[in-house]
C-alpha cells in the first residue's frame, strides 16, 4: 500500500528459515535492483493471518514521493512512471510464482 514507485524488495514477517528462502529469491530480483529482503511487519491488511502464523510479504519501494501524490488530485494512473510499475509487477511475479513452484510451502 506504499504505491508503485521504484521497487527495491520485500519486508518479509515470518521464521528465520523462512527468511532465508526469501533472501534467496529475492537474490533473482538484484538485477532490476529489488532483491532487497529485510525482516520486517507486513501489510495491516494482512496483520490478522500473520498473527496465525502465515508468513507475509510486503514489497518495498522508494517512496520519498509518496505524499506527492497521496490522497491528492495527482493521485491517478496518469503519473505513474510506466517503467516502477512494470518493476513492482515483475518483482511480485517472481515472488509469487517461485514461492508457487517450490515443493514445499514455506515452514509457519
């Protein structure tokens, strides 16, 4: 809920294991420069299945230019720099989808 400015990784909240295997996809993503995995809470959208122990991401961007925009009338599609929002898509794409394709969820 940060916007979809320059994307540089993921707060992850969950195991220390389950950190690891975070860093190490994120690790795919250090080419568009969002491999960045830290520690960290996750979305208040998410808060109530991560306090059952569901693991949870959240993407991080450069929001220095968040209130720029926030709730104000530049506040629309129009302004979004076309090449953030491709890396935001990107980056959550391969989060979801390696975290999909492995053969084991990740340990709660």
């Amino acid at each position: 809920d940060n916007g979809v400015f320059r994307p540089d990784g993921f707060r992850f909240q969950g195991t220390a294991a389950g950190l690891d295997v975070a860093r190490q996809i994120g690790a795919l993503l250090a080419g568009i420069g969002a491999g960045q995995v830290t520690a960290g809470d996750g979305e208040a959208d998410v808060g109530p299945i991560i306090r059952e122990g569901v693991p949870g991401f959240a993407l991080n961007v450069d929001d220095s230019t968040y209130f720029w925009y926030h709730h104000t009338e530049a506040d629309m599609m129009t302004v979004i720099n076309r090449d953030d929002f491709r890396r935001c898509i990107a980056t959550m794409a391969v989060m979801a989808y390696v975290l999909a394709d492995m053969p084991e969820t990740l340990r709660r």
